[in-house]
C-alpha cells in the first residue's frame, strides 16, 4: 500500500514518539517495532492496546489506528499467501482486510484529509473485493456470501466486546474515548446490513425460479432446497433487524446493548447458513460451539468483569445452541417419517434403495443422542440462570457427549476404528491407580470405565458391518471384472489392456485380505473386550486384560492408519491448542487455572497422535526400503526416494513430538506453581511444533496432476515463447537489412522505449500496489 512502509521505517529512524512517559506511547513503540519485524499479532494487539488507551491525544489515537490498517493489511497479505502455514487461507485474509479498511477509515474519522490513509482505504477496499471474489469461484453464490458475512458480524462482535471492556476499564473518566471506534462499527454494521438484503434477494431469486415450475415437474432435490431458501430468508430477515438495531446503539454509543444485538445477529446467521448445510454438519458446528460454551462456563466460576461471561449471557448462548440442535432434531425425525409413509395406492410402487435404507438405520441410532443433547442442553440452560457453576458444567458435558454420540453413527470405518482406539486409551488410563490428589471421585471413575467399554462393545460391532460393507463392494467389483469382456491383444496404445486388467484385480485380491485381516482383529478385540467387561464385574486382572485388547485394537488401526490424514488433523488441532493457550496467556489468574487443564489434556492427545504418525512413518519407510531398486512407476518416485522422504517427514514429526512434550512440561509447571507461570515458551514450541509437522507434510504430498498439467503447460508455453522469440529475430535481422540498418534500428529501440514508458504511467495510478 502506499506510504506503509516507508513511513514505518521513517518514524523508527526519526525515533520512536516522545514526550511525557504515557503507557499508551510506550505499547504504540511496541507496536511499531513488531510491525517493522513482520510480527503481525503482537503488532495487531500492541498498537490495538495503544489506541484503546490513548485518551484525548489525538496525534496517538490517528497514528495507532492507521498503523493498526498497516499491520492488517500485511497480515492479510501473509495469510493468503501460499507459503502461509498450511496454505493460504482466504477466508482468514478476507477478515484480516475488512479489519485494515476499518482502520483506516477510522484514522481518516480523525484527519479526514490524510492523502496516505485515503489512498490505502482505497486499495484495502478493492482487496476485499478481490478477496471475496476469489473466494467465491467454484462455489455456491449463497454460501460463499453468507461465510463472508458470518465473517464480517463476528469481526464486529469482537470489536464491541473490545469497545466495551476498555469503557468498563477506565469507568467512564473519558466517556468519549471510544466514540470514533462505535461510530465506525455503526458504519460498518450498515455495509452488513446492505450485504444480508442482498443475499434475502438472491434467495428471492431462487425461489421465485423453483416456484416457477410445477409442483409435480419439481425435482426432489429443487423441493428440499425450496424448503432450505425459505427458511433462510427467515433468519436473514431477523438478522437483518438484528443488526440494524446494534447500528443504532453503537451510534447512540451504548456498547453493552450493542454488544447482546450483535451476538443475537450473529446467531441468526449462522442459522440461515446452517439452513443450507446437512444435519450431519449442524450437528459438529453445534458440537464445536457447546466445547466453547463449556470453556466460557469454566471462566464464570470467580465470577468476570466480561458482560459476556455472566451466567445469563451464557445461558442466552445455550439456547441458542440448543435451538439449533432441536432443529436438526425435527429433520431427522421428519426423513424418518417420510420414509416409513405408506406409499399412495395410486402412485408407482417405490423402488428398493439399499444406501437410503442404510442412512434412515443411521438416523434412527442417531435420534435417541440428538434428544438427549437436547434435553442436556434445557439443562444447562436453566442450571446458569440459577447460577449454578457445578451442574451446568456436568450438563454441559452430557450434551457434548450426546452430540458426539449421534455424530459418530455416520463415521466411516477409520474414523469409526480411531475412535475406539482413543476410547480405550481413556479406559486403560482410568484403571490404572489414581495419582494423589486426583480429584476424580472413584464413582465417577467406574462410571467412565463402564461407558467407555460399553460404547467400544457397540463399536465393533459397528465395525464389523463396515468391513462387510467394504468386503461386498469388492466382490461387486470383482464380478465387474469378470463379466469384462478380454481384451484384444496389441489394441488400442500404452499399457497392454491384459496386464491392465490383471493389476485390477491383483489391487482387489489385495484389499479383500486387508479386510480379512481386519475382520480377524476385530473378532479378537470383541472377545478381549468381553473378556475385559467380566474381569471388571468379577474383580480379576482388568489392567492386564485392558492392555491385551489394547494391542489388538492398535495392530486394527495400524490396517487403515492415513498419515496424511492424520497428519493433517494434527496440525489443525495443534494450532487450535495455540490458540487457546494464547488466550489462556493473556487472561488473569484465577481464569487461566480454570482453562489449562482442557488444554494440558489437548497437548498430551497431539503428543500420542505425533508417536503414532513417527511410528507409521517408520514402518513404511522401512517397507519402501526393503523393496531396494524397484522400478518405479509412471510418474512416481522410486522407492528408494519415497523411503528418503518417508524417513526425513518420521524426522519431523518426531522434532514436532520434541516440541510438544516442552509445551506440556510448562504447563505441568504452571498447574503446580504457587505464581503465576507465562505462557509464552509454550505458544513457542506449539509454534515450532506446527513448523515441523508442515515440513512433514511437504515432504510426504507429491505434485499434484494439475500441478504438474500448469509444469508441462508451462513449458510448453516457455518452448513457444523462445520458438517466437527466434522467428521474431530472423524478422529483425532481415527487415534490418532491408531497411538501411543501424538507421531503422534506433527508430525501433526508440518506439520500445516510449511504449514502455507510457506502460509504466498507466500502472502506476493502479489501486493494486505493494504494500
């Protein structure tokens, strides 16, 4: 952007600003000095502080907010780079630069005549654009719209709550000190509101365009998504509202109503959005917000300053929750009872579907959890109104364990087999005596064992029908195959069809033993699991009867253990843990000893998982080596280069294990400790923890085709180009001769140069300038 960095750099070798020692000018320095090394968040929270805190200063207040813009921007531009963590992340970049246009508008509130702040308004706004337009490529229009405005409130809500805990701070001395951040959330809650009508009219649109036709013309999936479009415009109506009534309060300057219309308008979107998604989805959107909500409640047990941790607010959210869960309720409820309709005497008799059979079997498992969620969730809603802490936290468990216990009925089979696996890992764990001190009652320690087995006894037999499932469509394929026609010999180019076909079926021969195998480890686990429960009933070695059942799970899991799936999970996990233990950092005391024990237990589970993919790792790699020098196939690495690279990701990720295990000894230590431990040497080897596991994963992911389709399209482009390059020289050398020479050439290299020129004049009034 224009004037960013060349400012920044200015005031560093001017000097940082002077004048009387005020906090506020000290966290603006921090800021200035973590935005020229690039460090974006600590910059973000330092200059976000500065401004907050600046009072009736008004030079401070224009400086911290334009440089809050810079920092923005530059992060925005970090993430949505493809070197970013993880790939670039668009959506993150998209929030990031709607968060450096506020900025910058806002230090155009306070100097409405700052050439700088005015020109890189202008660019953050046309990034957005481009952002958004590039987010919505290849997707729904609805869908990528409604993210984005899910995104924008949320920026929003978070920016009330800021707003308003500074207000709550300073205890009215300075009643106007956030009068310019309210007013420019108003502006920005307007733009929202312009962005929910437009999306109401694209859902108009549609539903005019389905209603067009008739009822008996209409396809199934027109007439359920018929349905879905209503109920979103439903819940964009009340959004709409919503937000247009936090407008006129933040414009009124009164943050703490402001504060609950936002978060009820948020509420609303995420409704309209979900009424686009499958129950499934709900149900694990639900799940991640109930684990949220039980990290609230956990910070409301002293008491909080935050309006939106006290026990109405968050009894508020529950409902919330639970409303959208009673939703998916009533949908599952109604495929069940639109399945077992009689069929009408006078329409065609329906045909057998044995997947729709198998997905209502599902359903009908799931419904019992759902209701149950639901009734935990009334619960816990009416437990935080009496401000009971100890009863809605249980309650609040039991209503995340339900969600989890209907989600699981559609989990495939790895899923299904890692699942049993973490489960009995809880279960050996609780056998063995407890530490002194554990405040586990022993009840409920005998409760969690009994649950834990009883769910993994359902699991296997769960299991054992998704390897007959798996097993039946190898033999479909195989009866595919057979009824082939044989291939004519020495037709058609490449690869003899016969030895293609042979390879078919050697590949299924192949996966019908895999599951064989899996069979045969799955009937020994329900037998060593049996044989677990009666040990418990009767008293007898449980520990060594757990440990026995556990190998043979773990030799289960090992059958269909995905690295790069699981890898990847890790990383995503792992970074979910920073995040926390970020915000633990930041919190007082008496909160963050109520937060890290969740998160202790979240770092010692990616530590277990990091053993397994370094273990995995190395059982592959030493497979890849015992091959030696294989051919390689087409377009693939030799074995001896996959076993390289096999060796040096089981490298990695034993680096990131290292890592994690330093993350937990801190917190082990700031759970014993009588004072008070930071947190930062923890967020920094989570940090180098990521670092590693994504070098893991770049060594593990070749190439893709269409990456390799742009390689070959690219060079063939590059061939071209020089093959033009050649052409355009002998056109030269003979039009030079033709033409007098030296003379003619000038005149050419001349026109060259005043083309140029005239290119460089045009590209320089572009918005679309480097930072």
């Amino acid at each position: 952007m224009r004037s960013a960095y060349p400012i920044v750099l200015a005031v560093l070798l001017v000097g940082c600003i002077r004048g009387e020692d005020r906090p506020a000018r000290g966290q603006y320095n921090e800021g200035l000095a973590a935005l020229a090394k690039s460090d974006f968040p600590a910059a973000e929270k330092a200059l976000m502080d500065a401004r907050s805190s600046a009072g009736v200063d008004p030079e401070l207040r224009f400086r911290a907010a334009y440089d809050l813009g810079l920092a923005y921007a530059g992060h925005a531009d970090k993430v949505k780079s493809p070197a970013n963590e993880g790939g670039a992340d668009l959506a993150k970049a998209l929030e990031l630069e709607q968060q450096a246009a506020w900025w910058f508008g806002d230090a155009l509130r306070l100097k409405d005549k700052d050439a700088d702040a005015t020109a890189n308004l202008a660019i953050a706004r046309a990034r957005v654009q481009s952002i958004s337009d590039e987010l919505r490529k290849g997707q729904s229009k609805l869908e990528a719209r409604l993210d984005a405005l899910i995104q924008q409130q949320r920026a929003v809500l978070d920016s009330v709550r800021g707003a308003w805990r500074e207000i709550t701070r300073i205890a009215g001395r300075d009643p106007l000190a956030q009068q310019s951040t309210l007013v420019g959330l108003a502006d920005l809650s307007r733009g929202i509101v312009a962005e929910a009508g437009t999306i109401s009219d694209l859902a108009a649109d549609e539903i005019d365009a389905i209603g067009k036709k008739p009822q008996d013309k209409r396809e199934e999936q027109e007439q359920a998504r018929l349905v879905q479009l209503k109920n979103l415009d439903l819940y964009i109506g009340e959004a709409r509202s919503r937000i247009a009534e936090t407008r006129r309060e933040l414009q009124d300057l009164s943050a703490e109503t402001a504060l609950a219309k936002a978060e009820a308008a948020l509420v609303a979107l995420k409704r309209a959005r979900e009424q686009l998604d499958d129950p499934i989805t709900i149900l694990q959107a639900t799940l991640r917000d109930e684990v949220a909500l039980d990290a609230e409640t956990a910070q409301a047990k002293d008491g909080s300053t935050d309006k939106w941790l006290e026990y109405t607010a968050l009894a508020g959210r529950q409902g919330g929750i639970r409303d959208r869960v009673d939703e998916v309720r009533l949908r599952l409820q109604g495929a069940i009872d639109a399945h077992d309709k009689p069929a009408d005497d006078k329409a065609p008799p329906k045909q057998a579907d044995p997947k729709q059979d198998k997905l209502i079997a599902q359903v009908r498992v799931a419904l019992p959890s759902v209701v149950a969620a639901t009734a935990a969730m009334t619960r816990v809603h009416d437990t935080l109104l009496d401000k009971q802490w100890k009863p809605a936290r249980d309650a609040e468990s039991e209503a995340a364990l339900a969600l989890f216990a209907a989600i699981e009925q559609f989990a495939d089979l790895k899923r299904t087999i890692d699942i049993a696996w973490g489960s009995h890992q809880e279960l050996t764990a609780l056998l063995q005596p407890p530490a002194p001190g554990d405040p586990m009652a022993p009840a409920e320690r005998g409760k969690r064992v009994h649950d834990d087995l009883t769910g993994n006894l359902a699991r296997v037999d769960r299991i054992a029908a998704l390897i007959a499932d798996e097993t039946a469509g190898i033999a479909r394929k195989e009866q595919a195959l057979a009824e082939k026609p044989a291939p004519a010999a020495g037709s058609g180019s490449g690869e003899d069809p016969a030895k293609q076909l042979e390879a078919q079926k050697a590949q299924l021969a192949q996966e019908r033993e895999l599951y064989a195998k899996a069979e045969e480890l799955r009937a020994r686990a329900k037998t060593e699991l049996t044989a677990l429960d009666k040990a418990i009933a009767t008293n007898g070695d449980a520990i060594g009867a757990a440990k026995t059942a556990d190998a043979t799970l773990y030799e289960l899991r090992k059958l269909f253990f995905d690295v790069i799936e699981h890898l990847k999970e890790l990383v995503r996990e792992q970074g979910e843990t920073k995040e926390r233990t970020s915000t633990a950092s930041s919190a007082d005391d008496f909160s963050r000893q109520d937060m890290l024990p969740a998160i202790a237990t979240r770092q010692d589970d990616h530590e277990k998982m990091a053993k397994s993919i370094t273990e995995a790792l190395g059982h592959q790699a030493d497979a890849m080596t015992k091959q030696g020098a294989a051919p390689p196939q087409p377009g693939q690495p030799s074995p001896a280069e996959r076993a390289k690279a096999l060796a040096e990701a089981a490298g990695e990720v034993r680096l990131a294990d290292n890592d994690m295990s330093d993350a937990s000894a801190v917190f082990a230590k700031a759970k014993s400790a009588v004072q008070s431990v930071g947190l930062e040497p923890a967020t920094n080897s989570q940090a180098s923890a990521i670092d590693h596991l994504m070098k893991a994963l770049q060594l593990l992911q070749p190439p893709k085709k269409n990456d390799q389709k742009k390689q070959d399209d690219q060079k063939q482009d590059d061939q071209k180009k020089d093959d033009q390059k050649k052409d355009d020289k002998a056109e030269k050398a003979k039009r030079d001769q033709q033409q007098g020479g030296a003379g003619q050439r000038a005149r050419d290299e001349d026109a060259k140069r005043q083309k140029a020129k005239r290119d460089r004049e045009k590209s320089s009034d572009s918005v679309d300038q480097d930072w």
